[in-house]
C-alpha cells in the first residue's frame, strides 16, 4: 500500500511540472496521400500520417488527434484518438491509465510522423452523401488544452456496382418457335387422341388433298407455301447443334362422308404419304415421325356445328353424342330435316377436314448453360453472397460473366480486379459494366 502512494505522489509531483509552450504558425500537419476507400459493401478503411510540424512539443506535451468522419447533412462517426506526446507526458499518462485500468490511446513519440490505419463499420447514412475525412487537433500542456486547427484530408462517395441478368442465347428451335407457333418444346408434346377437335388448334399446318385422294399435289389449294415452310423449319433446326426436332405428329383425316372403313384407310394413307414427302427432304431418324390415321373428323366436326348458328344444332349434336355406330351416324344426319343441314356442312366444312394432313413439330434444346450460372450469380450478389458468385464464375468459361463477376469481386474487396472484369466488359459492349467501371473508377480516385 505504501508503495502505490509514493507513485501516486510522485505523479502528482510530475503534473505539477508540466510546462506549457508556445504554438508556432504551422500546426500539425498530413504527410503523403491518405486513404479513404470502401473495403467491401460493409467495411470502409481510413488511413493518413501526420506529423507535429512546427508545433514544439516538449517532454511535458502531448498532441491529440481525433479523426471523424462526418456528412455534409451532419452525421459524424467519431473515430479512437491518437497521440503524438512527450517522453515525461506519455509515461505520465501510461501511467495513470494503468492504475485506472484504462484502455490507452496509441501514442507515437513527438518527433516521429503518426501513421493511423483503421477499418470500420459502414453505417447506413455514409452512403448517402459525399463522405468526409477530418482530424480534429488538440494541444494539451499542464495549464489547458487549446484547439488546432482540424485537418481536412479526403473525400469520398459511396458507390455500389450493379449486376445485370443476361437474356439467354436461344437456339434455331427457339428462335423459329417465336414466330411459328406449329414448333413446340417436347415438354408440351402430348399424344394425339381422335376427341381432340383440330379446329381448336390453330397452331397446327395443313396440308389439303383432292376428294377421295392421297396423292399429295404440291399445286392444289395453299399446299406448296404450308410445305415449304415446314420443309424449310426442319432444315434450319437440324443444322443446328443447340436444337434438334425430336417429334413430328402427322394426322392424316377424313370427312364423314362415305363408309367409315374406306375413311379409315384414307386417312392413314394420307398421312403416310406426308411423312414421307417430309423424309425425302429431309434426313430425319425414322423414330421422330408419329404418323396416325385418325380417320373421320367426327370431333372437329361437333366442334364446329357447337359453335355455329344452324337451326338443327341441337338436333345434330344429339345424334352424334347419342350414336355409337359412325355409319349410322352418318346417315341420321344425311336425313335430317330433309338433307338441308347436311347439304349445308358438305358446303362450307367438309372441303377442309377430309383433305387435311395435320402437322405439329416438337423440338428439344440445349439450355444455355453460362447464361444459367451468370443469372444465379446475380441472385447471390443481391442477396449479399458475393464470395459465393464469385466462386460460381471463377471458372466459367464464358465472356458475358465479366461484369457480374466484377461486382462481385468489387464488394468482397478486390478492387483492382474488379475493374479488370469492368475494363474487360465495356470491351465486350457490356453498358452496364461501363456504368460501374465509370462509379468505381471515382471511387478509387483514378
């Protein structure tokens, strides 16, 4: 006990000699560039050395240094002092926050240059506007402490780069299938059922033949055009190495008109025939044809007298529904109502279903990968797993990953490759990736 008193006495005896100087016309002053960049999206570093300048500092003295970071708007972060001190001032203060238990400001000795280095949490409002950089400066000697003056050393903004999805690259199939309804993905391929009214399905081609025929004759009705941009869709997209038609459903018809049994064999013929005018122009494995005879349209042609305004409607949907045998279902509708509504139907919708050959393709494509892995890198990054996007595009091997991969590698702090990724994107015409290379540039104060 008594030997803590005498050093309790003796450090009374040491504040008593401090001695105060006098402040010259140059005060504290920086020494090189300071430092004041963002880490990542929640780290920001500042970093400065300053020295007393011509500010005597004697044994007795000591300089305190407070950096702040403050906004324009008024939110300040008040950062830990420094100390620039005297030998007899600095083992004074040891001293005391030693028996205190007090957490120490660092202290560098008066004549050296002070180096400060800290990484700190990046607060909401300091990306809100510009943000600043002081140091704010005391002199302390045994009488009083008088303020200096701050030391302005730097700027900075908040910048965040952007990622951007990119659109898919489509193969043949896919580019084709935007405007040619008839092509689908093999995902929506369904087999072919004769209550299926083809009316309903618009999205389909056909092909005509003369009346009681299956020779295909590229010169009746609209057949050539339907049979050349079929022929011609089958081409591009077998040349093509990211798409490939898996499936081709021909269904040749018939309309009720005559013995079903003669029908039947029409209408599979029918369809034969055009499977094989199709094969011969293009080299396609035999499994890919789906051919079906599907015989008399007796479902588009319910479909049609539903939706038609006939006086006989009901009465006509009544013996189809209700009669089993196609034959005798045929001739009911031949007598009713003295034959007018089947002269009718013979008019204006038989011409089209008994000389239909009914086309749909189905194609499968290769998805583009690279595409899929930048999109799920994008998601990470918004989501804050940017180490994770960056793991995920590290080794891809594809050019449009340049800029996702450059935010990504900017907010997880590798900043000079980060602009690598940006500079190699803009090469690419990548707009967005010029837009963060212009941002991060500025913050980098390049």
């Amino acid at each position: 006990m008594k030997r803590i008193n005498d050093i309790q006495a003796w450090m009374g005896a040491a504040a008593l000699c401090l001695s105060s100087c006098p402040l010259s016309a140059q005060q504290v002053v920086p020494t090189g560039e300071p430092v004041l960049s963002w880490q990542d999206s929640t780290q920001l570093k500042v970093a400065f050395s300053v020295a007393a300048g011509d500010v005597e500092i004697t044994s007795d003295d000591r300089l305190i240094l407070t950096p702040r970071l403050t906004t324009k708007a008024g939110d300040t972060l008040t950062l830990p002092p420094v100390e620039l001190a005297g030998k007899r001032n600095r083992r004074y203060f040891d001293r005391r926050a030693a028996l205190r238990g007090e957490e120490r400001a660092a202290v560098a000795a008066a004549s050296d240059t002070l180096y400060y280095n800290k990484v700190v949490g990046v607060e909401p409002w300091m990306r809100a506007s510009a943000l600043l950089l002081t140091v704010d400066c005391e002199f302390e000697n045994c009488c009083d402490v008088r303020p200096l003056a701050a030391l302005d050393l730097g700027a900075t903004r908040w910048f965040t780069p952007k990622p951007k999805a990119v659109m898919p690259v489509l193969s043949v199939a896919e580019q084709i299938a935007v405007r040619e309804p008839v092509l689908k993905p093999i995902s929506e391929y369904k087999p072919y059922t004769r209550d299926i009214p083809l009316r309903k399905m618009k999205d389909a081609l056909y092909v005509h033949f003369p009346v009681g025929k299956w020779d295909l004759r590229e010169d009746f009705r609209d057949n050539e055009a339907t049979l050349s941009r079929i022929v011609d869709m089958m081409r591009r997209v077998k040349d093509d190495k990211t798409s490939s038609i898996v499936k081709v459903v021909i269904v040749g018809l018939a309309s009720i008109e005559g013995s079903v049994a003669f029908n039947e064999h029409l209408a599979g013929r029918r369809a034969e025939v055009l499977k094989d005018y199709l094969d011969a122009r293009v080299d396609m494995p035999d499994g890919v044809y789906e051919v079906v005879g599907a015989g008399e349209a007796w479902a588009d042609l319910r479909d049609v007298i539903a939706e038609s305004d006939l006086d006989e409607r009901q009465e006509l949907l009544q013996i189809i529904d209700n009669t089993p045998d196609e034959n005798l279902r045929e001739q009911r509708i031949r007598k009713l109502n003295g034959g007018r509504p089947y002269q009718y139907l013979k008019q204006s919708v038989f011409a089209d279903q008994r000389n239909s050959g009914y086309i749909r393709a189905y194609y499968e494509a290769v998805p583009d990968k690279g595409a899929e892995a930048i999109n799920r890198a994008v998601a990470l990054v918004r989501e804050g797993r940017d180490a994770e996007a960056v793991t995920l595009l590290e080794p891809l091997d594809d050019e449009r990953k340049w800029n996702t991969l450059g935010v990504a590698y900017f907010k997880t702090g590798r900043r000079a490759e980060a602009v690598e990724c940006f500079e190699r994107a803009v090469k690419a015409g990548d707009s967005e990736a010029a837009g963060n290379l212009e941002g991060v540039r500025a913050v980098e104060g390049r």
